[in-house]
C-alpha cells in the first residue's frame, strides 16, 4: 500500500490522507493491470512532489480516467478521492472529458465512491460553466438516485450538488423535469440538519421565475417550507424565509398562503423579533411581500407586526431598515392602518430617517409611505408638517447629491401633499416652488409631470391667498427661466410633447388666469406665446357634445368647483396617468381646457 499526502478531505484513510492501493493480498484483489499500475506510479510520483500540474488535462488526467474505469473497487475510491481533493482546491472549468470518468465512479454500487464522487461535482459546480456541462452530461440522474440512498453521506453531497446546479438559471427547467423536486421535498423534513439545509437550499434556488415556483408549488414545497419555519437552525430559517418570500411575489401564491398557512404570519414575526439579522430581513421582507394583498395588510398589523418592525427601523444594520422601511411602506397602503401606525408613534421616525437614513431605497420608501398615510383619509394631516416633514423634504430635494429616484419619489410625494388643505400651506411658506421648477425641465417624464402638477395646484390656491399670488410670481420667470419657460415649452405645437405635460399646462395657466391677480394674469398674457400656442390647441378639433362628459372643466369662464390639479403622481407603480386606451380621452380633454382658457382671456379682454 502507498500513501501520499493530499489536502483536507477525510476521505478514504483515516488521517484524511488519499489512499492508493496495490492490493497485497493477491487471493482477494486481482493483479494490477500495467496501464493501472502505470497510473498508480504517475499519480504517485505527481502528488509526492506536489508538482504544479493540471489534473483535468493530459496525462494526470488519464490517469485518474485509468483508475476511474478500472474494475477495481479500491482503484476507483482512490480516483474518486483524488477527484474530490483535486476540485476542492481547483474548481476551474473543466471539459467533458475530465467530468466523464467523475460522471461514471457516479454510478458505482460501492457507497464510498458515489460520495466522493458526489462532492468532486459539488465542488466543481461552483463554477457556471461546470454547473451548464454537468447537466448537459446527464448528471442529474444518478444525483437524483443518490438523493433517493438512505446514507446520509449520499444524501448530503448529491442534495448539495443539486443546489450548486440550480443556480443556473438553463438547469432549472432541467432540474424541474428530472423529477428532482420530490426527493428533494423529501430530504428537506430529514432528521439530519445538513441533508435539510442542503435540501433547503435547492429549493431556495428554484424559486427564482414564477414558472419554478409554480412547479415547486404543484410538487408540494409549501406546506413543507412552512413547516421548516419551526426549525431552531437560523440557516436553514434562512433558507426557508427566503423562499417563502420569492414564493409570495406572486398573487396566486399569496392567495394559496392565505387560505393554507393560517400560522405564517405570526412565524414570521417571531423571527423578526428573535432570530439572526439576515433572517431577520428575510422574513420581513416576505411580510412586505405577502403585504402586496390588502388582506394580508390588515392581518399583518393586527398580528402586532407593526410592534415588531418598528425597532428594525431604528437598527444601525442597513438591511434591516431598508426590510423595515418596505414592509411598511406596504402596508401603509390599506386606510384601515393609518390609524395604528400614526398611534404607534412611528411618524417622527420615519420623518426623520428622511435625512438621517444615507440610504436611498430607505428615503424612497420612507416618503412613500408617508405619502400613503396623508392620502388615506380626510383628518388634518398637521402633524406630519409639525414632525418636520417639509424641512427634511427641502434637504433632500436642495441636495445636489441626491439621487434621481429619491427626488422622484420626493416629487410624487409633494403631488399629492399639496393637495391636502393642511398641508399645502406648509409646502408654499417653504420655499418649494424655487426647487420645483429647475425639476420641470428633467429629462425623467413622471419627474417633469409631479413637479408641474404640484406648481399647478399652488397656482389654483392663488385666488384665496396673496402669499400664494407673490410666491408665483417670484418664480415666473426664474430660476431657470421660471414658470413662464416650462409653460411656453409644454405649449409648443409640437406631436412630441407629452399630453399629459401639456395638459398640467393649460391647467396651470388656467388657475394663473383665475387668480385675479394683477400681478399674475399680466405675466401670462404679456407672455408672447403662452396664450397664442393655447389658442392654437383649442382649434385642433371641435369637442363633440357626445363627448362632452369627458371634460372636467366648464366653458362659462367662471370659478372651476375644483382648484387643484387632481393628480396622485405620474408612474407606473403608483397609478400610471395615461394608458394607451385613453389617449383619445386625453387630448378631447386637452382641446376642452384649451377652450376654457381662450373663453377666460376674451371675458378679461371685455
């Protein structure tokens, strides 16, 4: 018998170093072969010298190939020892002729073999052009035979190739059809911690596209992931949470969750209380998720959720408070909440992690779900101006560093504050039109419109308070050209521009019109082409009587019922303001205030 020294793996010998027999005992191993013998010696004679060489290649490689092949037990152990110890070291790409012989000791009835051989792709599967060609080889089925042996060994090494393999997203489908999921639920209720964890796993990463989900739900990973939530191991709750929460993106599956899993909310919420941070954000994070259903909303907050996330809000852990801020943020959405989440005592909180977070998805969501909260019902919303709302918004809109998306949100957010009677005030006596009107000309179109419409519903407050008259015409035309540039740019005759612009334009000049302020109906008419290009418009095309109940706006040139340009921001998330079916509705509508506005400037003229 000879031994050489190789590196970690407790393999064969019992000092963990890798065995290569010449059997001495001629009456129960037959004779060596030459060409085994030979690669005996090669790989001897490689490994005592340590020599810096390739054994996926060339003449190290056929002699691994030699022993793997041979009919010889303990030659075929020792080759799929050295494949183990060689990948744990190297896991390089490698072609099809290095993983053939590791795909045929695969194969082998003897325990030994199958586990190292197992853990020799396992470690190769790190890499992606492994995991694609192992597949490819067929190495899904005899995997899938080792997950199905009752040793633990097997169990372990073949589930956690499986979970290398189904990173790529080609093997999924593959994995999906291999009739693996089964055996793999299975292995995940196993008594042994490192068969569920690796099985865990697997499952985990086959919940990355709704098809994959869908499949793991139709093989019956629910009730399983959901029991596993029982697990006092925090890897494998991480594992679980994790995909429970791809699992919940999807609405079906948030239905079948809700109508199968009654204790998983409350679960959840125990680990956010207890368990590890990156559990911790998991199961938040699928509290957000499952939160997207206005049931779950509701279910959430009475199952004392909102107690359990407010402590992550204030964590020094960035991950945690951006899972805190989101799940919130959801939950915000349902009217019903508005109540206990403002008597929790969150609002200074969230205010203040306006500034103080130095994140942007925090800000984003932050604002966002203050947004939620004022747009929820009619109660004076003075509080959320006495926490310091405005003054935290006003930093971060003043911010040359803030980015797009948080002054977006930003944006949206003052579109539908100002439309609150409480709240508009705050945002006029703040010197937010100076900031709002360098945004009008962003090359972000939802970004241009909340910007306009939140300067066109100041504009319709111009005719109950001078401040509102003074403030308008101090921004008319600067900074950056003002209101008169915006206006005059939205107004232009031109196909390109966007209705929805144009629309909060006129609407604009409409209130400015209405103010019956000097001051400001002198600017707009003094202007050279606002009311030319608004004339313009009105004579694009008659306004059918049939069509008349799509306009808002009257044609008597008296005071409109409503001052405020109606709007809940401009984005697909949110509400988009124009889907392709109502262009024709948009620019009748476009046409009807262009008419209001020519029948307003001729009763001034009169």
């Amino acid at each position: 018998m000879r031994r050489v020294a190789a590196s970690k793996y407790s393999g064969s010998g019992p000092d963990g170093n890798l065995m290569v027999y010449d059997s001495p005992n001629r009456e129960d191993e037959p004779l060596l072969a030459d060409k085994e013998r030979q690669a005996v010696n090669i790989l001897v004679d490689l490994f005592e010298r340590r020599a810096p060489v390739s054994f996926y290649e060339g003449e190290p490689l056929k002699a691994l190939a030699t022993l793997a092949y041979s009919d010889i037990n303990h030659l075929q152990l020792s080759a799929a020892t050295a494949f183990s110890e060689i990948s744990e070291m190297d896991a390089r790409p490698v072609s099809r002729e290095a993983l053939e012989p590791i795909l045929y000791l695969l194969q082998s009835p003897d325990i030994k073999v199958q586990h190292s051989a197992s853990a020799a792709l396992g470690n190769l599967a790190v890499n992606v052009e492994n995991k694609l060609l192992i597949v490819r080889m067929g190495g899904l089925e005899p995997l899938i035979r080792q997950m199905l042996s009752p040793n633990i060994d097997a169990q372990i090494n073949s589930v956690g190739c499986i979970t290398n393999l189904a990173t790529a997203d080609e093997n999924k489908m593959r994995i999906a059809k291999s009739g693996a999921l089964l055996p793999l639920i299975r292995l995940a209720r196993s008594r042994e911690i490192r068969v569920q964890r690796n099985a865990a796993g697997a499952l985990l990463n086959m919940t990355h596209s709704i098809e994959h989900r869908q499949q793991l739900i139709a093989a019956g990973a629910v009730p399983v992931l959901v029991e596993l939530l029982a697990s006092d191991d925090p890897e494998l709750q991480y594992y679980v949470t994790t995909a429970l929460s791809n699992i919940a993106v999807d609405e079906g599956s948030r239905q079948l969750l809700r109508d199968t899993q009654p204790s998983l909310v409350d679960s959840l919420i125990h680990f956010v209380q207890t368990s590890t941070t990156k559990v911790q954000c998991q199961a938040i994070l699928t509290l957000r998720n499952l939160a997207s259903d206005e049931e779950y909303q509701l279910q959430i907050i009475k199952a004392g959720g909102l107690d359990s996330l407010l402590p992550q809000l204030q964590s020094a852990y960035d991950l945690l408070v951006v899972s805190a801020s989101a799940c919130l943020r959801n939950l915000s959405i349902h009217p019903d909440n508005e109540e206990p989440i403002l008597n929790s005592g969150v609002l200074p909180l969230l205010v203040n992690l306006i500034t103080q977070s130095g994140n942007d998805e925090v800000q984003c969501h932050v604002i966002s779900a203050l947004r939620n909260l004022v747009a929820n019902n009619d109660a004076d919303k003075t509080p959320f101006a006495e926490a310091g709302l405005f003054d935290h918004m006003k930093i971060v809109l003043s911010d040359p560093r803030s980015s797009e998306v948080v002054i977006g949100e930003m944006a949206a957010a003052l579109s539908v504050f100002v439309l609150d009677d409480s709240l508009w005030p705050y945002i006029l006596s703040s010197g937010f039109l100076e900031l709002l009107v360098p945004l009008t000309r962003s090359h972000i179109v939802e970004l241009q419109y909340n910007a306009c419409a939140t300067i066109s519903s100041l504009a319709g407050k111009a005719s109950e308070s001078s401040d509102a008259c003074s403030r308008l015409a101090q921004v008319w035309d600067k900074p950056e050209g003002g209101m008169q540039s915006y206006l005059a740019t939205f107004l232009a005759v031109d196909e390109g521009m966007d209705p929805l612009l144009r629309s909060v334009a006129i609407w604009t000049v409409m209130m400015l019109l209405e103010s019956e302020s000097p001051d400001l109906v002198q600017l707009v008419l003094a202007h050279p082409s606002i009311i030319k290009n608004i004339k313009k418009i009105a004579q694009m095309g008659s306004l059918s009587e049939a069509d008349a109940w799509l306009s808002t706006y009257t044609n008597d040139g008296g005071p409109r019922s409503s001052r405020a340009f109606d709007s809940d921001g401009y984005g697909p998330e949110d509400g988009d303001m124009g889907d392709e079916h109502d262009d024709d509705d948009i620019y009748q509508r476009l046409e009807s205030m262009a008419q209001d506005v020519v029948a307003l400037v001729q009763n001034l003229d009169r």
